[in-house]
C-alpha cells in the first residue's frame, strides 16, 4: 500500500461538522500522531487528514484537530532535546525521530537582566530561536511540514520565499534526501540566495516580486502532483510547529505560564499557535491556568494588524509592505483577524514603531544580552519598549520576548550605525592615547 | 575582601612540582570548582591558580589540574541544557548558572547517513556547534574564559581576533554587563566588523596585521592592571571550555565514545581538549575505556601540523598561512606538537586539503545533511573525505566529525559556486518550459 500523494485539491465535503472522519486508508495507521482531522477554524467542519487547507464548506482555514492521550511532565522531559519531545501534541508519528530532520527547538530561554533593568522590567526572559538549525523559528514549522510531506508521499518540497523559510526548507529537504524546489523573486539580494543555494540544485529564481512568486507556487500546487508546499498546501500541520514555542517557554520556565508574551506579527500564525499551546498545556493539566496578556509586535511599514487593533475595528486592510522588517512584511496577514481577537481578549495589544525604532531593536537586544537579531526581532524588542513607555505593558508582570530570528542575515540594517571606536597604530602608546578605555 | 584584578605575570615559582600550592586568599572558595592549580604540561610544575599561562620554571604552556570528586551520569543528566551540566569538570564555581552568560553548548549531534553514503562510511555522526549563541563553538571556551575573569575580579573582558572569538568576546562581555574591548586588524571585512561591533562600542581597529593585533593585547596584558584576554592571560581556564565537545559527544552516544573523529587544526587546542575529555570521562567512570582514533584537520595553505605528521618529525615548522580558511589560519600552532603526539598515538593522522576542496566541503555537507558550515568545518569535512579516499580512515568504524561554525560567516567561500538553477517569468507555462524538476 502506497500513501497518498500530495494533492492540492480543496477538502473533500465529507463528514458531519461533529463526527471525525475516517482517515485516508492509503495513509500508514499514526502517520499524523494524535490528529484526527483538519477542523475549519470558522464553521467546525472538519474534513480528514490530507492535503487540505480550506474549508470546503466555507473557505475558512482548517487547523489540525487532536484527541490527545494523557500526557505527563515526565514522559516529555524523557524525550529529545528537540520540537519532537512534544511529539505527542504534534500532527507528527510516533517515530518521527527516525526520519531524517533537521531537530529544531529546545532554544535558549534566557533571563534578560540588563535588557529588564533598562526598560524597567521587573522579570524578563527572551525565547532566542536564532540558535535554531538554519537561524530561525521557520525550522520548527518546516519539520512538521517535512513530516506531513513524508506520510503524504510527497515527491517535491517546496516552498516560494524571500529569506528564512527558504532557508529551512532547503536545508530539510537536504538533509532528508528529498527533492527540493525553492522559488526566490529573481531580484534577491546574493547572499540570501546563497544562502539558500548552498543547500539545493533546484533554486528558482521568478522574475517579479513575491507575490508573484507566491501566485506561481499555489498554481504550480495546483496543477502537478506530489508537490507540498510547505506553506500552501501542507499548511495546516506546517503551522502547529509554532505551537512548540509555546510549549517550550512553560517548560523551560519550569512547567508554568509567563504573565505577558510579546510575539512579532506576519501572517499571525505563530501568535495565535502560542496561545494555542498554551491553552493545550492547561488543558492536558501539564501547567495551572492563569491569565496571559499576549502582544503582537508589526513594524509601522507593515502594521496592518496593529492599525486595526488602534482603531478598534475587526477587520483587516491590507497594504504595500515598506519596512526593513522583511520577514514580518506581509501586507494581507492570513491570521490578522485572530491576533486581533487574542490580544483584545487577554488584555494584551499590537503596537508597531518605525525603521529606525527596529534598528534601535536589535543594538539595544545585542548591547544588553549578547544577542544578534535580525530586523524582526528588533522590532519586538524595540514594540517591548514601546509597550513600556505607553503604558500598555505592565513592567510588574513577569514577560517573554521571542527572537524570531538571526542578525546575520541582515546585516545591512545595522552595518552604518555601528564600527570601530577608534582606529590606532599597533603599539602601546598609541593605544593609550587612543583614551578607548 | 576582594578578589584580586588580573595582572598579567608569570607565574610565581612556589610550591614544589609535587604539592598543590596554596590558593590565593584573595579569590573567594570555590572560584575555580574542583581545580587545584595550573601545572606545566612539560616540566609538571605546578602554580596557584591565576592569570598566568606559561610555566616559571620551563616556560611550558599551563593547564588547568583538578581534584574531581565522584561525579554520576545522573548528576549531569539533571543539569542545564548547555555547558553548565559539566560544571564539576570545569574549572568554574558551582553557582556558575547564576552569573549572566551566553548559555553555549549541548549543540545537535546528527546521526548524518547521507554524508556516510556518500562517503561510504558505515556510520557517521556530525557534531554541530553553529548553533551555539554566536555560531561557533568559541563561545564555550569564552563562558569559561568569562567566568575566570568574573572571579579574578577583572575590570576589562577582551581580546585579540579576526572573527569568531571578536563574536563571542563581544556577546558574551555584552550580556555579562562587562566593560569588553576587541581588537581587530583596521583591515577587516566590514560585515565582520558588524558582528562584532554591534554587540560592543570598544571594538578598536588596529592597523597591521592580526600578528601585529596580537602582540598590541600581549603588550596591554602587560602594562594594565585588571584586564582579562581570553586567549592570552586566562587562557588555561579559557582552553577547558572545549573538553564540553568530548563530554557532549559522549553523552549524544549514549555515554560511549566514538571509536574515530575528526577535529579541525588552528592552535591545536580544541583536539588536545576533546582527547582530554574522553580520558577523564573513562578515568570517572562515567564511560567505558577504548580505544578512539582522532585525526585533525588543516588547509594546505596553513597545514605546519600536518605536514610535520607526514614528514615524520617532532617539529612543526611555523608558516605564513594563505587560504580561505581564516578561522584555521594560525601559522605557529602552540598546540602543535600535542596534536601530532595524540594523532600518532591513537592511530590516527593529520591531512590537508586545498582550498577548492575546502569549497566543497562545504558544499557537500549542505547538500547531504542541510548543514552550512563555514570554511573551518569545508575543511574538517573535506579532510574526512580525503582520510577515506587514502584509506587512513576506518570505513566501517563509528565516526564523529566536528563542524566548528556557520557559513553566514564565510559566504564569500561559496557564493561564486550556488545560485539559480534557472531564472523564469513568473507563470507556469514558463515554469513547465524550465525542465527543472
């Protein structure tokens, strides 16, 4: 018996909104864990594990459904030092760890003293997924697609990017010897697209910018077979790696919940995957329930998130991206509508600052506690303070930042703000006049 | 009473070869954890632990001695996830986790079958330490060098470097709250200069050449009080940060060692380190004794270990290194000689490899493990392939390779070599047209 694979169809109609359907008898039997279905996000229906991603009933997005199993502190903190020690609470097998993978997570949660005692934070932490395999939070989404592609038979990985999902993705694919097709808008700056191309034959560069390129991949999905795009029609298990950041923090924190976490913004999904895991954590008894204020963080250039929390309505206006924050720039986010629920409904809120105010980000992160972001995460830390200087954060209150990422890959916005103090003849005397010290 | 400031003497010629000398009553109990003292690793002359790196009597480099109590696999089992669950093997305090460091090790130990079957090894493991805080495993011997600093009561944290170490200098000195100078040859690469510079406002430029930067930090130590050079002063305590490589690998495998590896050759240090890990390992019971080949690794263009091993001589003759692997690049190894002794003795050897074998080294490891590595590990890489090529590595032995760093770093090296496989418009006919997949 061979799986099935990836098609990119719409979920077929199949089941009643209250009955799970059956799975996919090409399927192996645990190839999705404890997932029973994909559950559209707006009306309930669900259809059975595949490669859906929208609702059939009504084009709202499925999400992954569980029915989880008891799970213990200890049965986890037996496991991996890796998203798989989570295993259980993923669309993932039980043998996961078997398969090839690039064994993301388990980053640093580190206390951030200085950072605190300069914005005037009574307790600070900093979740730094810039450690992760290829410097992002995107090797922990692209693991559980990689997985999903496996069970589905996949003969192409892919994904259209600009930058870190690129990344991911081809080293995934790599490493787990499948073929791999990255498509990059033609005009990408060399190092990005080394960046990538050092992993894979098979980079595509598309001439025209990304929505093209984006355009370009769901038609190509749709019209070959067994091609998953990790961030098109494999979607849904794709986004339940965010999840693991959340599990993460309680964990590392010692199996409770922060009181306010502050999550940079693109599509929305990772927030709101967050907030899922903890609510899940609560859920299987793992950490007490207690109320969390969570926080979205857009840069001005691309705040469609932020504008429409500030002006108090639902819905969403996209606009043209014009930001340094590359990787947060996402003009039409997918799940904006339910950031904004989230942070309205947890006493939290999305604030967005400007370029320079990013910039300012990432030297304050870097000079305080040693860490290199890129421009995403300098407009978190650069909202954090925001989020302090308005009021709109409570500095008593014991918070978690999340770095999404890492400042090698964007060098150029910070190369003219920062450099040698002083330049000197090698001898002693000159550096003693030099006064540096 | 206050610790004493680091001064930059030579040891003082005190207790006899054989008695551990008295510590310094100025430093607190317990500074340096279950060291005793600094004894010669030529004549075996022991001094109390201190700034002092080279031995009164013979001018032999020192290393740091312990007196290790009982120590169980359990124990370390339930510590941090970094370096810090070996804290009772370093010479650091035992509340070392409550000073504010970068939190290195404890970096992914691939099991990598698709290099092996490229190789046709039959079983090959790479140890990853690009995803330490500042992508290199510098930053465990510099949470070390740091912690020494902190307990001699040092004012200043610096060093000499091109590249790496300035990284981890600077981060680790950034979330310290030190004050932390690096010097850099005026000349440098602007991006390294940036990942540098943006964690600390004292990076100074120096014009001449990384030797002249070096002998500038040499005459500093010299004439200030208080200043702590990672890799000139304090670089006994500094060294043992890289044992954490041997210990990590071990526990990885499931507390057992490896029977051969690969390790990259710039002083030496980092192999003699990773042997004297294994040993203590065996000597505490903590794994079972056998017998480890370990094999080291240059570039041609800076190979003076390995080309004293094929020559058959005790001497390494000092060279003016030209090649791409900077990192690498040191011409007068200190640790030379112990590298061949170990090599020779554990049946292993010393290779070299050119320059476009490095490229492909590093190539190859991205392409078949979704690692990207920089020109150090290109090299160690490389080297293994050419060890199997000239059969002086063991196919059918359990390899362990060490990737030392990340290739953001030295994109440079491969960026002539990746891109594209084809550029099209943006529409599927256009995609279809390709033949790319």
């Amino acid at each position: 018996m061979s799986a099935p694979t990836v098609e990119p169809t719409t979920a077929p109609a199949a089941a009643p909104a209250d009955t799970a359907p059956a799975p996919d008898p090409r399927l192996r039997e645990g190839a999705f864990g404890n997932a029973t279905a994909l559950a559209c996000r707006e009306c309930g229906h669900q259809v059975a594990l595949g490669p859906f991603y929208a609702c059939p009933e009504c084009f709202g997005p499925l999400e992954v459904a569980y029915d989880f199993p008891a799970v213990t502190r200890e049965q986890i903190e037996a496991g991996p030092r890796n998203i798989w020690r989570y295993k259980a609470l993923l669309p993932v097998p039980d043998d996961i760890e078997q398969s090839p993978n690039t064994e993301p997570g388990f980053t640093r949660l580190l206390e951030a003293r200085n950072l605190a005692a300069e914005l005037g934070l009574d307790k600070l932490w900093v979740k730094d997924d810039s450690t992760n395999p290829t410097n992002s939070f995107k090797d922990r989404v692209v693991a559980c697609a990689l997985s999903a592609a496996r069970e589905l038979d996949a003969k192409v990985f892919a994904c259209p990017s600009t930058g870190n999902l690129a990344n991911a993705v081809a080293a995934a694919g790599a490493r787990a010897g499948m073929k791999t097709v990255v498509f990059i808008p033609s005009n990408l700056e060399k190092p990005k697209q080394v960046n990538s191309a050092v992993y894979t034959d098979k980079l595509v560069a598309v001439d025209g910018n990304y929505d093209d390129v984006n355009k370009l991949a769901s038609e190509i999905a749709g019209e070959e077979e067994g091609w998953a795009f990790v961030n098109v029609n494999v979607r849904p298990f794709y986004a339940e790696g965010s999840k693991t950041l959340g599990y993460e923090i309680a964990e590392q924190l010692g199996w409770r919940l922060p009181d306010q976490v502050v999550i940079p913004v693109a599509s929305g999904s990772q927030l709101t995957k967050v907030r899922k895991a903890f609510q899940e954590l609560v859920a299987l008894g793992l950490v007490e329930d207690k109320p969390v204020r969570i926080f979205g963080a857009q840069a001005t250039g691309c705040s469609p998130v932020s504008t429409a929390y500030k002006a108090g309505v639902d819905a969403i206006r996209p606009v043209k991206p014009d930001t340094i924050a590359k990787s947060l720039a996402i003009g039409n986010p997918a799940d904006g509508i339910y950031v904004l629920d989230i942070c309205r409904e947890t006493g939290g809120a999305v604030e967005d600052i400007s370029d320079d105010e990013v910039r300012e980000g990432i030297l304050l992160l870097a000079r305080t506690e040693g860490i290199f972001t890129e421009t995403a995460g300098g407009t978190t830390v650069g909202v954090l303070k925001k989020l302090v200087e308005t009021g709109q954060l409570d500095t008593s209150l014991e918070t978690v930042v999340i770095n999404t990422g890492m400042g090698l890959k964007t060098l150029d916005a910070v190369a003219d703000r920062v450099g040698p103090a002083a330049t000197i003849a090698p001898s002693y005397s000159a550096f003693v006049a030099s006064g540096i010290v």
